[in-house]
C-alpha cells in the first residue's frame, strides 16, 4: 500500500485557502468577514485575508463586493476613518 505524501498544488491551495477562520478557543468562525492589518511602521502595506466561509460574504461582482475590497485596501495601506465634526448638523 502506497501512501502519497505530496498533495498537488491545487489540493494544498484549497486547504489552505478555504478553511474557515477559527476563533480564539478553536471554533469555526462563520461571522468574521475579514481580517485587515494596518501597514507596518516601516512602510510595509498590511494585509487583507477573506473569510471564504463567512455568513456574511457577499456575491462576487457585486457593489457590496467591490466596496467591502477597497475599504479593506484602504486601512491596509493607511487610511482611517474619518471622524465626523460633531458641529456639521448632520
């Protein structure tokens, strides 16, 4: 009986790439969408990392999809959100 070691590249990209998340105790966590990480002090953009089993995950192509995409592209590079004036009346 032969045991085969090596995965194919395809097998190793679908088990590393859609699992779903775990929470701290070890769970599955169905409710994070993503994770972003903020750029590093030496100029390094941070990261994005989708939740590809997450309740919340969007159709592809769609508004939501692509807005959910540049908002987590912009805190990985550096932007914040902006505060409002609490003097604007809105």
């Amino acid at each position: 009986m032969q045991h085969r070691l090596v995965r194919s590249w395809r097998e190793q990209y679908h088990r590393h790439h859609h699992r779903p998340f775990k929470t701290v105790d070890g769970y599955e966590d169905f409710n994070t969408l993503m994770l972003v990480t903020p750029p590093t002090s030496d100029g390094y953009p941070g990261s994005i990392k989708i939740n590809s089993q997450s309740s919340y995950l969007p159709k592809p192509s769609t508004e939501q999809a692509k807005y959910m995409i540049l908002h987590a592209v912009g805190h990985a590079i550096g932007f914040t959100h902006t505060l409002r004036d609490p003097n604007d009346g809105a």
